[in-house]
C-alpha cells in the first residue's frame, strides 16, 4: 500500500478529523481574503483594508459550523447561510463568509438525492444572491454579488457530481459481488451436478456387473461338484463382468483424474445398438428376457440414448436381484411420437427381504436421468405380481433457457 493510500484510510478512519481540518482551511481562506482588494488587470492589493470585529465573528462561526457537516449537514448549511446574510446585511459585503456556506451546500448536495440538492441549491443560491443585491450597500451588478451567485451554484452541481459518480461506483461493485456470487453459486451447482452424474454411473456400472458377478458364482458353487463344466461356463462369465466392470471404472476413474477438460473416450458411451449385448449378459446369468418392439427407436441423440439404455440396465439388475427365482423379463422400447418410451416388465414374485418398491439408489438414479431430460418416470408393482417401470424420454431435449439441446 502507497502512502498515499495509507493516508485516505487514516483520514476515512477520522472524518472528524478531517472535518475539523477542512474547517480550518476555510477559515484561513476566509479571513485571507477579507484583507484582498481586487484590482484591474487580474492584481490584488494585500492590507488595504481589514475586517471588522463582526465579520471575523461571522467568519469563525460559519468555519466552526463546518466541523460538523457530516453529522448534520443542513442544519449546518442552514447556519452557514444565515451567517452569510447577515454579512451580506450588516457587515462588509466583500468579507467572504459565503466560503463556508459554498462548503455547507456542496455536502449537502453529495449526500442526498438529486432532488433535495436542486432544492436546497436553488434556495441557498436565490436567498444569498437576494440579500447581497437587494440588502447590501454594493450596486446590484458588482462582482462580490456575481460571485455569491457564481459559487453557490458550483457548489451545488459539484455535490451532486460526486453523488452522481459515487452512485456509480457503488453500482459497479454490487453488480460485480453480485456477478462474482452467481458465479460460486453456478459453480457450486455444476459441482454438485456432476457428482450426482458420477454417482449414479458409478452406481449403474457397479450394481450391473456385481449383481451378474454374484449370481454366476452362486451357480458356480451350486453345479461345482456335480456338473463342473457349467461351473467353468459360469466362472468365465464372472471373469468376463469382472473385466467388464474393470473396464468401465477405468475408463470413468480417468476422466476424473485428468486435468482440465478431459479427452474423448476411447470408445462411444453405451446406447440402444448394445441392447442385445446387454439381454446376452442377463439371459446367461439365468434371468429370461424377451424383447419387444426394440427396433424402432434408431438414431436417437446421445444423452437420450444413453439414458434408455441405463434405464434397461438398471430395471433387469433390479429384477435380477429382487424379482425372486424363476422371475422372467419383458424390455420394450418403442418410438411414440416426438418421445420414446421404456418400458422393463417382471413377474417376480420378489425374494424375502427384498427392499420396498421406491427404495434405493437405482430408482432414483433412473428417476434424475429421466427429469434430466424432461421426461416422466412411471415406477410400481403390478396387478398380477411382478414389478413395472415405464419412462417417457423427449427426442428433443430442451436446456434451461428454453432452447433445443
């Protein structure tokens, strides 16, 4: 920090202080001018006359006033101004104790609105100009009488320009907090999207390819001692979700450790065209799956492809794991329209124990990606036992400022 700057927050520190420095200046400048006799060609003659007793009152009366301008500032512009006409009446014309009521109207001006300082302006202005003219023992038209009028008027549009040019620059830094707290906030939002985001892939990548892990090994060690072949079936199916499961985390684990904006995958994010792939890995875990209406949903965009497919991914691990033995499943995925709709159907019975419906990370995961995307998720038991899950995707998307994605 300058000593400059040092020097403005001490004298911020004390405006008192500073008042009371100000207070003196004028009255310096007051009580100097009352011993200046102007002449022509731009020359003053210094101890041709001196001040009465009566102005060198006014004088310091109207300087002492100014010492509390700050605290109250038209009762001091009131005081400055009646000191001032009643030099202007009384005592010498040329003695300058409109000085400090200059002083007084320009505080005022800078510290209330535009209004009130054009008011007050004006009176002080029109008050004092009237008393030096009408009332004092000067022609109408000297130059002590012009000035009165001259630096009445400077004061009020000075204040009201310091007004003016600090609205301003408390205006600038409002909108710059306020820039600056939507940017944390934006910030902080993006955040918290994008550990929902990672969450829940996590949680679909994890729960699917544990929940296929888990059944294969049940199978392992169930036909190990009698039938050893479909053990080795099994067991190569759980190395195989295993490196599945592998592949994937690494693949989501290194986008988060790179820094910066991460590189593109090295391969495509998964969608309906591995549908097939995805019923292969349940049908060979145990669970039959049919698939219904499946090949009318082409060329969808990204995010909505992507979401349908987790949708399914996530509704047959559910089945999987809750739906019971002997549980089979539908998957339909039809175009409706400017939509898609999903649709995972079960007949399970469900296993003892199994969570309520509504329950867990899955449902909710499948429910923010749909309301992601603006569509409706539909999820519940069904009439004749088993379960239902029903989502609505737009094809078109629209972001938060009303415009097509």
């Amino acid at each position: 920090m300058s000593t400059l700057e040092r020097a403005r927050c001490s004298l911020r520190a004390h405006p008192l202080a500073l008042d009371a420095a100000l207070a003196a200046g004028v009255l310096v400048c007051m009580v100097a001018g009352s011993f200046v006799v102007p002449r022509r060609e731009n020359a003053v003659t210094w101890g041709v006359r001196v001040p009465d007793p009566l102005s060198l009152l006014l004088m310091l009366v109207g300087a002492a006033a100014l010492a509390l301008r700050r605290r109250n500032p038209k009762a001091v512009l009131a005081l400055t101004g009646t000191v001032s006409v009643v030099e202007c009446v009384t005592g010498d014309p040329r003695a300058p104790v409109a000085m400090s009521a200059v002083v007084a109207l320009y505080t005022v001006a800078s510290t209330t609105d535009r209004a009130n300082a054009w008011r007050l302006g004006l009176l002080t202005m029109t008050v004092l100009t009237a008393a030096a003219v009408f009332a004092g023992p000067l022609p109408w038209y000297a130059q002590e009488n012009l000035g009165v009028l001259a630096w009445t008027g400077i004061g009020a549009t000075a204040g009201d320009a310091v007004r003016s040019r600090r609205a301003v620059v408390q205006a600038m830094r409002d909108r710059a907090e306020r820039a600056e707290r939507t940017r944390e906030e934006e910030a902080r939002r993006r955040v918290a999207e994008e550990r929902l985001r990672i969450a829940r892939d996590l949680h679909d990548v994890v729960a699917h390819h544990i929940a296929l892990v888990n059944v294969q090994a049940g199978v392992a060690a169930h036909v190990m001692d009698k039938r050893p072949d479909q053990a080795k079936e099994a067991l190569a199916h759980v190395r195989e979700a295993g490196r599945s499961a592998l592949n994937e985390l690494r693949a989501t684990v290194g986008l988060l450790r790179q820094c910066g904006d991460p590189e593109a995958p090295t391969e495509p994010a998964p969608g309906l065209d591995r549908l097939e792939d995805l019923l292969t890995t349940f049908r060979s875990a145990g669970l039959p799956v049919r698939a219904a209406g499946a090949d009318g949903a082409g060329g969808l965009p990204a995010a909505v492809d992507l979401a349908a497919y987790r949708i399914v991914q996530e509704a047959l691990t559910n089945v999987q794991k809750h739906a019971g033995p002997g549980a089979g499943a539908e998957v339909s995925v039809v175009r409706a329209g400017p939509d898609v709709e999903v649709t995972v159907l079960d007949d399970g019975l469900g296993r003892p124990g199994a969570p309520e419906a509504g329950g867990g990370h899955g449902l909710l995961g499948m429910r923010e990606r749909v309301t992601a995307l603006g569509g409706t998720l539909t999820t519940g038991p069904r009439p004749g036992g088993g379960f239902r899950v029903h989502a609505i995707l737009p094809v078109q998307t629209v972001t938060a400022q009303g415009e097509p994605a």
